[in-house]
C-alpha cells in the first residue's frame, strides 16, 4: 500500500484528523514558531520550514517556550492571588508537519480535528490555505475537506 505524504501548516492547535471509519493519529512531534505580532501569513510562513519542536497533545507552556515566569515561589502576593503558568505566551502558533495519507484513504473526504484550541484555527495544505475559519474555546475545530487528498504526490517541502 503506498502512501502519500502532505504537508499540514495550521495555526494553533492540533490533535487528530480522521476520515471515515478510518483514523490518522497526528500526535506527536510537529514543528512549530510564534508569530506574537501577527506576521506569520503575511510573511508566509505557511511555506517554511520550522526549526523548534514541539509533542503534542500538550501546550507551549508544557514545551517551554514564550516567557519565563519570574516570580519566585512564596506564600505572598502576588504568588497567592492567581495561578501562573512557569512559560507565558499569547499570540499565534504555527504548527506543521508531513502526514502520510495511505492509498486507501486517497480521495476521500476528510475531517481535520483540531482540539484543545486557544480560540481561532486556520488551516492549510500544501501551501494553501482551506477557505474554513473555526473559533471556539470548548469545542474542537473542524475542518471538512469533502474531495479529500488525491493519490499524486504534492510539495513537501517548504521554503
């Protein structure tokens, strides 16, 4: 059975993508890069190759990136009036990587699940963004692709 291999560029978060009865898992190591002053699609950075990694499911707090807190623990204020996260980041992240779609899921529709986003996730293939814009902060973001992905080998690589 040959496989096909895609590129995915999302913004934001991801967990899973599923087609039918069957399934792709998409945990695991992606690539990703803050884009904290929004010029990301401008620069089109959903051609580029990313250097960082990060495991998902999980978070840019869990991975260690944005800014480190700096409040040392005591049992004081501000430590005592709200929870801190030890890497605070707000702004966009970009998230790719390859998925290998098998022969027997070529051309049929897809579903990209995306869950646990923080509010706003786009998507692209292989360079091009899917026309869908999901928002929400308690369910998971998806995106239909009714024609699915076809057999023929796309672009990989980014630039």
């Amino acid at each position: 059975m040959e496989k096909v291999k895609y590129y995915l560029g999302i913004i934001l978060f991801v967990l899973g993508a599923s087609v039918q009865a069957q399934t792709i898992d998409l945990s695991g190591e992606w690539k990703i890069a803050l884009d904290s002053t929004d010029r990301g699609e401008r620069e089109e950075w959903y051609k580029k190759e990313f250097a960082q990694t990060v495991s998902l499911p999980g978070t840019t707090d869990g991975a260690g990136l944005g800014t480190p807190n700096s409040l040392a623990p005591a049992l004081e204020k501000p430590q005592l009036l709200r929870l801190t996260r030890k890497h605070a980041y707000i702004g966009a992240a970009w998230y790719a990587r390859e998925v290998e779609i098998p022969e027997s899921m070529a051309g049929k529709p897809l579903v990209f699940s995306f869950e646990r986003v923080m509010w706003r996730s786009e998507l692209w293939v292989d360079g091009v963004k899917r026309p869908q814009v999901e928002e929400s902060l308690t369910t998971p973001h998806c995106f239909e692709m009714p024609e699915g992905l076809s057999a023929r080998k796309l672009g990989t690589q980014s630039g």
